[in-house]
C-alpha cells in the first residue's frame, strides 16, 4: 500500500508536463493549448484530492 503513496507525485509531474506544453503551444495552436491547460488543472485537482482522502484514511485508525 505504501507503493500507492508514490504515484500521487506522478499528478505533480503530469502538471509541469501539461503546464509546459501549454505554453509551448499558446502562441501556435490555441484550442490545443487550452487542452494542456484543462489538463494541467484537472492533475492539480487530482493530486489535492489523492492527498486530503490519503491523510483522511491514515488518521481514521488514530482516534
């Protein structure tokens, strides 16, 4: 289980990948960069969601 705890960071990693396509293609291809965007975003999200319900479940054993 503690192997799942790692690929949390792999959402960080996708944002700076999607984050630097986005900026990459903002000047060339716009709708697609919008795309980068969404995504770079929705890996944030994820990321923040992965990490508040993985606290939430190693503190329920605590009280």
């Amino acid at each position: 289980m503690k192997l799942l705890g790692f690929f949390k960071y792999a959402y960080l990693g996708f944002f700076v990948l999607f984050f630097i396509e986005f900026l990459l293609n903002f000047k060339s291809d716009f709708n697609k960069s919008i795309v980068f965007l969404l995504l770079s975003i929705l890996s944030v999200v994820v990321y923040w969601f992965r990490n508040k319900y993985q606290k939430r479940f190693k503190d329920r054993g605590k009280l």
